[in-house]
C-alpha cells in the first residue's frame, strides 16, 4: 500500500509517531531499537523513494522504506542577508 500525504503513522504508545509530508509508492516498516532515536519536529527521508515524514511524536526504532532506514533531512542553508 503506498504512503499518501497526511496519513499519519503510530507505532504503540511508547514508540514514536510520523505524519507523511510527501508520499511514495513503498510502504513504510518500523523496527524496534535501542541505538536509533527519533527528534520531535524532524523530517526525514528515503532517497530511494522520495517519501518524507515529519516525527510528531520523539522515540526509539527504525523506520525503513524498501530495507532502507529513513535518514534526517538536513535544514537548507538560507542566505545572509545584507
């Protein structure tokens, strides 16, 4: 099933919660770990697939498109101002 803008995603209580900022055509697949956090207000994406999350919720584990684990999307650089 693909992921589509908005849906949100919820994995238990103590896991952490995504809202899809951009959709794809894989599914997403969560794995419990202790070594991967996720940060309140971060997006991340997966390259292979272009889907892109926004993490509503902080906690541990590892979301995964395609086998893939999502990575933190890095803030844009916004020029200076003079």
């Amino acid at each position: 099933m693909p992921t589509t803008m908005g849906q949100k995603l919820s994995y238990g209580d103590a896991g952490p919660h995504f809202m899809v900022t951009k959709g794809g055509d894989a599914d997403l697949t969560y794995e419990d770990s202790d070594t991967a956090a996720f940060q309140l207000g971060k997006r991340y994406v997966s390259p292979a697939t272009g889907i892109t999350v926004l993490c509503t919720k902080p906690g541990l584990g590892r979301l995964l498109a395609r086998g893939e684990q999502l990575e933190m999307l890095a803030a844009k650089k916004l020029p200076s101002s003079d």
